[in-house]
C-alpha cells in the first residue's frame, strides 16, 4: 500500500483538499486498497478545526465528498510511515524537512512538480480564490496519481 501525506501550513484548506481529491480520483479507478491517503499542517495554529469553508464548499460544487477531518500537525513519525510527503508551497517543504529532521529517502516533494511545474499552490486562506487552488490541487493529484499507478 503506497501513503501519501499531503500538507499545508494549517491543514484547513489545501491539504484537506488535496486530500479530498486524491481519495476521489482513486475510488474513481477502485485503486482504493492500494492506497493510504491523508494530511496535516506543518503549523499547530488550527489543530483540532475542520475543513475551511472555502474548501467545503468548493468541493461540493464539483461533486466531490469532502474527507471527514481534524487538523493535526505533521510528525517527525508521519515522515517514517508515509512513502510520499507532499506539500503545497516552498515554506511548507522548508517546515517539512525541519519537521522531519531532512529527507534522506526523498519522500518530500512539491504537489505541482507532478504537473511539470515549480509554482507553489496558492494559500487561498490569504487569496479567497479556492477556484485557482483547486485546479492547482487537482492538476497535482491527477500528475501524481499516474506516476503512482506506472510505478505499480
């Protein structure tokens, strides 16, 4: 089973969407028992709140069921237990190698370098644009989802 860690600064809005949208795309290829999806933050600002409402709502207006989830901040342990880490900015890979002490195996990357890009995913916490953050989100889980499954 492939885990996949997706993270944000506050784990209310682009990891939870990110998250949301993988666990679709891969029950839309019934990939389910071949894959551990989750997320969380690389702050402790919003541990314990539920998806921004931004992201609930983007979400149910494209059709896709919003993950049941509570921020949590990422571990030094999650670096371990998940095989990809995958963060929406330049700042979140920054706090995830301090988080995880390094990366050593190469499990961090950036979610648009599966896209072919550098870009960082717009924190729609400060743009209001969840619309530009969602095509960003499932342009990077589209791109990862098929290297995941040529790798199988």
């Amino acid at each position: 089973m492939t885990r996949v860690l997706f993270v944000c600064h506050g784990n209310i809005c682009r990891s939870t969407m990110a998250e949301s949208v993988m666990t679709q795309l891969i029950k839309e290829k019934h990939l389910e028992n071949q894959f551990y999806i989750n997320s969380a933050a690389t702050s402790r600002e919003e541990i314990g709140n539920g998806p921004h409402y931004g992201t609930v709502n983007k979400l149910r207006q494209v059709g896709i069921p919003v993950i049941p989830h509570r921020a949590v901040q990422m571990t030094k342990e999650d670096y371990e237990n998940h095989d990809y880490l995958i963060g929406m900015d330049t700042a979140n890979i920054r706090n995830m190698m301090r988080i995880s002490g390094g990366d050593p195996k190469g499990k961090i990357y950036k979610l648009l370098t599966f896209a072919g890009s550098g870009r960082d995913v717009a924190d729609p916490w400060y743009t209001g644009d969840f619309d530009a953050t969602y095509q960003d989100v499932m342009a990077g889980c589209s791109a990862l989802l098929e290297q995941l499954e040529n790798e199988c």
